[in-house]
C-alpha cells in the first residue's frame, strides 16, 4: 500500500475511532440517567446502556487495532 492511501485510511479510521469515542460518551451519559431511574434490575434502558457501552468499547478496541496496524505498515 502506498503512502497516500495509508494516510487516507488512517484519516478515515481515525475518524471512525473519535465518533465511536463519542458515541461511548452519549452512552454512558444515557446510562447514569437511566441509574437515576430507580431499580437497577428491572430498568431496561439501563441494561441497554450497558450492552450498548461494551459493544462500542468492542468497537473502539478493534478500530485502535487497525490504526495500530496501518501505523506500522501492516
């Protein structure tokens, strides 16, 4: 892969990685509004918070691997 593609591609998955960060962010703030709610075990939005956070961590921790791998060349 030339250098200009790898750049372009590291810009688009860095992109990627700060929407994703933000998204976490929404999520978490949903999350502690929905603890306010009462009842931690029968609040379904916060359940959905929770499993929405993990799944985004999951995201944010495999676009890292990509920007890691185009960073040296892989």
């Amino acid at each position: 892969m030339d250098k200009k593609m790898r750049n372009e591609k590291l810009k688009m998955w860095r992109e990627n990685l700060k929407q994703l960060e933000e998204e976490l962010n929404t999520i978490n703030a949903k999350k502690g509004a929905a603890a306010q709610d009462g009842d931690l075990s029968e609040n379904a939005a916060y359940t959905l918070a929770i499993e929405d956070a993990v799944t985004t961590r999951v995201r944010i921790e495999e676009v890292k691997k990509i920007i890691r791998d185009l960073e040296q060349g892989k």
